[in-house]
C-alpha cells in the first residue's frame, strides 16, 4: 500500500523554516558580538564598562588586559571643540 | 587620526585643556571589564590600603580634585598587578576572564578555570580570594564542592 509521504511535507517544512531561523538568529547575535554569546542583564555598571571597552578596544565586546591604555584613552571618552587641524 | 568616534580628523587629536604641569601623570589602566572582573578579588586582597584610602578620601569630600592623589596610587597598583597577572599566570588569567566573556560574566558559571587561576595565585605570588561578609562558619560560595547554582551541563 503506497506510504501518504506528501502529508509528511509540511512537517519536514516547519523543521526546515523553524531550523534556519534558528541558526540565523544564532549567527546575526555570535556576528554582532564577535563569536561570543550576547550579554543580557545588563545594569548601568555593565553599561558604564562596555562604553568604557569600546574607548579601549573599538568594540563594546572587545576584551584586552594591558596594564596601560593606549595614546589617548585619557581624552577619549568627550568630545572637545577641535580645531581644524 | 583622531582617536573619537565619528571624527574625521587625520591629525592625532591634541588635548585643548591639559592637566596642570604640576599634577603628576599616570598611565591609565589598559584592561577591559572581563580581565578586571577576573581580577577584582586579588586587586582588593593586593591593593587594600590604597583602595581604602581613596574611599576615606572620597567619602570626606566629592570634589575631583581631592583625591586626585589617591586616585593615582590606585592606578598604579591596579596595574602593577595586572602585571604581575601576566607575567606569573597569564594561561590561567586568560582562561578565566575568556569563560567570563562567553557567560555573561558571571562567577558561578566558570569555577573551574577560577580553581586554577586561584591555585596559581596563591603559588606565586600568595594572594587568595577572600568574600568579604561571609558569614562564619560557612563555606564561601566559590569554594563549595556541590552549589546550588551552576550551569546546566557539566
């Protein structure tokens, strides 16, 4: 007796749509926050210290632990009226 | 290039309003927030006096300019030791604050590369984590052998 493998379609369609949403959703979260899962719960802290990496590092998620900033972390974090150089 | 965001300036940026000649100059510390996290108890256990310090000073008064003095004997015992860190553990200092990273930095889910971080510590260069304001008696969180809260999988 012939299998009804059309009515299986819709179930391997739903697995397929649910999968790929899935694992894009995963890729566009690892991207945006360079291959690490994103950080959730953030507080004011945690808030204050990922602008204070980003001035570090050129990414809210960039990690480093030099002892000493870079040239110019000391001015970083405001902007002044700049001359036109 | 200047160093702010969104300028579009090819000329390194020179500071319009410097610090007095007169105030001494620190280089400032240079870790971000998972090293730091990494850290925090053994900067509290190696630079107590000069944190407590800068709070006392703080406390007598808010105004920047008053514990401008403090405030660099802080920086450069902070990095002295992240120095320190690097040159005597940096395996397990990077182990620990890169598990940090990819769990939202929290303790409780990276025990295991804080045992080695703190064993290797206390080898070379004899600092423990202590948390303050555990009651006596009973064992500190991060020492439990079976807690209650730890990551699902093993």
């Amino acid at each position: 007796m012939p299998v009804p493998w059309e009515a299986l379609i819709p179930f391997g369609l739903l697995t397929v749509m649910f999968g790929a949403a899935g694992t894009l959703l995963n890729a566009s979260t690892k991207g945006q926050n360079q291959g690490k899962p994103p950080r959730y719960h953030i507080d004011r802290w945690d808030e204050m210290m990922m602008k204070r990496d980003e001035q570090l590092t050129g990414h809210p998620r960039g990690q480093t632990s030099d002892p000493v900033a870079p040239p110019g972390f000391e001015t970083r974090s405001t902007w002044y009226g700049e001359r036109a150089p | 290039m200047s160093l702010q965001s969104g300028s579009q300036s090819t000329k390194p940026l020179v500071d319009p309003t410097p610090m007095p000649a007169d105030v001494p100059k620190v280089a400032e510390l240079g870790a971000t927030s998972g090293p730091l996290k990494s850290a925090a108890f053994f900067i509290g256990a190696y630079c107590k006096d000069y944190n407590d310090d800068f709070m006392l000073c703080k406390n007598e008064s808010r105004d920047p300019a008053h514990c401008l003095k403090e405030g660099r004997r802080v920086t450069r015992c902070a990095t002295d030791l992240i120095t320190k860190m690097r040159e005597n553990c940096l395996a397990q200092f990077d182990a620990h604050w890169n598990c940090l990273e990819r769990n939202n930095h929290e303790y409780y889910l990276c025990r295991k590369p804080e045992r080695t971080l703190n064993a290797c510590m206390f080898e070379k260069l004899g600092l423990t984590k202590t948390i303050p304001g555990t009651p006596e008696g009973q064992t500190p969180v991060h020492e439990l052998k079976s807690p209650l809260f730890k990551a699902i999988q093993k």
